[in-house]
C-alpha cells in the first residue's frame, strides 16, 4: 500500500499550494508544479521561470508529469479509502466498532455491550447478516405494498365493471319500457282511430235517415 511505502505526503506536495499534486507540471529544472500554481505564478511574469529555483523557462507550457499524477492520485484514493474505513460507527459507551446486531433490542452493539448485564441472554447476529435479513425485509415489505395495492386496483376495476354493467343494464330497461309504453300508445291511437271512423260512420247513417223521414212528413203535409 502506498501509505506503507517510504514517503509522505510531504513529499507528493505542491511546493507552491503545498496540496498533494494536482495536474503536476515537469520543468527542465526537474521541478514538479502544479499547473494552476503555475499559471498563477506566472501571471505577474514578464518571463517564467521556476518558482522554486528561479531557473528561467524557454517557453510557458510544459508536458505533465504523468508517474507523478498517478501515484497522487493512487495516493489520494487510498486516503480516502482509509477515511471510509475509519468513519465506521463506534459504539457511544465504548467506543468500539459496532459489529453486532441485537435482536432482543434491534440495536446495533460492540463487543463490550454484547457481555454487559444489559445485553444478558440476548441474540447476536453480525451486522453484514442483519442488514441482508434487513434487505430481505424489505424486499418481503416491497412485495407486500405491491399486491396490496393489486388488490385494491383489482377491486376498483371490478367496481368499474359491475358499475358499467348495472348502467347498461338500467338502460335497457328504460329503452324496454319506452318500447312498451310507445306501443300502448300506438295501440290506444288506433283503438281511438277505428271508435271515430265507426262513429262518423254511423252518423253520416243516421243523418241519411233522418232526411228521408223529413222528406215524406213533408210529402204528407203537402198533399193533404
């Protein structure tokens, strides 16, 4: 590992920023800069020239120095990686990682709280297999949510159906019923047709006699 190695970070320092290198610039003196020190330094520089060693520079860019970027940053990934590692949770009483999970109390513990009086006869499982029995869960609570909830779409669909089925259902009644009142209507327009011709009929009779009986009262009358 490179922290083991025989350097410090001191010595992938920025003589300039004093940071670990970033985009490191290799003079002809040697001299390792960062870029961006570089440019700024360069900045107020009628003619650059090392920052370190003050040695003038034919010309204002020069190429990276490529090994030195990338034990920098194989230097900075391993810190951060260290970093990770030690902002593990550490047990507030003991201040000892917690690797055990309590399921008495659902609690993460130490070592130390798992043989206190608190912790007596009480299970222990690693914390690496209670977060996968926790993933399980709620993988299990997931599945759960997700069939109750085709359930409820199921029932409102069949709502919907039985909804739209007692809507047609209910108008075809009323178009059964219009049909039927419609042809009682038309029945009794006919009855009352038929009573009217009948009744015209028999008056034009009744008028046809009733001028043949005034016809001879009158006959009578006149020669008489």
């Amino acid at each position: 590992m490179l922290a083991s190695r025989s350097f410090s970070e001191d010595d992938l320092s920025c003589p300039v920023c004093c940071e670990v290198f970033q985009e490191p610039v290799l003079l002809p003196c040697s001299h390792s800069i960062c870029k961006t020190c570089l440019q700024k330094c360069w900045e107020t520089k009628t003619v650059p020239e090392c920052p370190m060693c003050r040695n003038r520079c034919s010309k204002r860019q020069y190429p990276l120095n490529l090994a030195l970027r990338n034990l920098c940053e194989m230097y900075l990934e391993e810190m951060n990686q260290e970093a990770s590692a030690g902002s593990e949770m550490l047990c507030s009483l003991h201040s000892e990682k917690l690797k055990l999970f309590c399921l008495d109390d659902k609690q993460l513990v130490c070592m130390v709280c798992r043989d206190s009086n608190k912790h007596t006869r009480h299970i222990f499982i690693p914390t690496d297999e209670a977060a996968l029995q926790l993933k399980v869960q709620v993988e299990n609570t997931d599945m759960q949510i997700k069939e109750e909830f085709e359930k409820l779409h199921q029932f409102l669909r069949d709502e919907e159906a039985a909804s739209i089925a007692a809507l047609r259902e209910e108008e075809e009644q009323k178009s059964q019923l219009m049909k039927e009142t419609i042809e009682k209507m038309s029945s009794l327009i006919l009855s009352l047709s038929y009573t009217v011709k009948t009744t015209e009929d028999e008056l034009k009779a009744n008028n046809i006699i009733f001028l043949q009986f005034g016809i001879e009262e009158c006959s009578k009358l006149l020669y008489t």
